[in-house]
C-alpha cells in the first residue's frame, strides 16, 4: 500500500479539479492511501468527494491573526502552524504532489 500526499493550497474549484488526479491514482494503485493538505476553509469541498482517506488542515486565518496581534509573540503562530504539521510530519509518505 502507497501513502500519497496531495498538497492543493488554491481555491475550492482547483479541489474538485484535482479529483481528476486522484481518480488516476486509484485506478493504477488500487490499495493506496491517498490524503490531502488544505486550508481550513477549502474543506468544506470534499464533503461530496470519494477516494480520500484523511484531510489534514491548515488553518491560516488563525496563523495569521496570531502572527499580527500586537498582543502574541510571532512563535504563538509558529506553534499553531507546527500543530497542524505535526500529523503529516509523523507519517512515511511515498509519494507527495504539490498540486498548487
């Protein structure tokens, strides 16, 4: 089994287009995992997708309300974007595509 990353940090749109890809990937390596790296705001599209096994988050509008408050230090927003990094980083990955 193949763990695949498909990074798409574009629009909704771009979302449904790179289903295209990930219909490709499962017809030619059935068994593999296949998950996605968004925003927050971009999940809301895979509701009506099929073939995904994780979504994994990014939420920006909170890194950068975080990295602009006059009240947090910058590494309050270095912390919360490593948080969400931190489930990708812990898995073995065989194949990453920059879809962006």
């Amino acid at each position: 089994m193949k763990n695949i990353l498909i990074i798409n940090f574009r629009r909704i749109g771009d979302i449904f287009f790179s289903m295209h890809l990930v219909q490709k990937i499962k017809q030619e390596h059935p068994n593999s995992k296949i998950s996605f790296l968004i925003y927050s705001e971009s999940s809301a599209a895979f509701l009506a997708m099929t073939g995904i096994d994780n979504i994994f988050c990014i939420d920006r509008k909170s890194i950068i309300t975080l990295s602009k408050s006059p009240v947090f230090p910058i590494h309050h927003a270095l912390n919360h974007f490593t948080q969400n990094l931190k489930p990708i980083m812990d898995t073995t990955w065989n194949t990453i595509v920059n879809f962006s």
